[in-house]
C-alpha cells in the first residue's frame, strides 16, 4: 500500500507540470497571481516590512511549498533571507543572517 501511495506520488509529481522546474517561469508566476492563487511580491513587501534594501527575490519549490525566497540589507549592511509562502503570504521562517 505504501509502495503504491510513493509510485502515485513520484508519477504526478513528475507529469505535473507545476512540480516540473524548481523555478516557475515568469509567465506562470504572473498567471498564478492573475488567478489568485498566489500572492503578489508587492503584497507580500507591503505585508512584511523587511527594514532595509531587497536585494533579490526568486520564487520556486522548496519541499514542496512554494516560496518567495528575498534577499535583502538592513540598515547596518547585515545581509539576510526570508522565506515567504507564496500562496498564502505567510513567513515560513524569520529573519536570519545570511553567512
């Protein structure tokens, strides 16, 4: 049963085409926001005050989740990455010094 469960898994995960790169092109990405199903980079700046300057922001799949994933500065030069839910708009975890 749980060889079954794993194969079914493995096969829609592969064949899907949402689990087929690690990173969405930009045109679904814009799509999932036009649907709804994701939440803006605008909304989620606006949301969660990073204190500083963004560096970069990538979307893509992390453990089966998608995540914004933002680079940025504070104020005193501290480099750092959060990770943001992209569907709902939830910090996945906090703040942390990028070493």
């Amino acid at each position: 049963m749980k060889i079954t469960w794993l194969f079914l898994v493995l096969v829609v995960g592969t064949t899907s085409p949402v689990f087929a790169e690690k990173h969405p092109s930009a045109a679904q990405v814009k799509a999932w926001v036009e649907e709804g199903i994701v939440v803006s980079l605008e909304s989620i700046l606006q949301r969660h005050k990073l204190g500083g300057e963004l560096l970069d922001a990538e979307i893509e799949w992390e453990d089966g989740v998608l995540t914004y994933e933002l680079k940025w500065l504070d104020t005193r030069g501290q480099r750092h990455e959060t990770y943001v839910n992209a569907h709902t708009g939830a910090l996945i975890n906090a703040p942390s010094d990028d070493h």
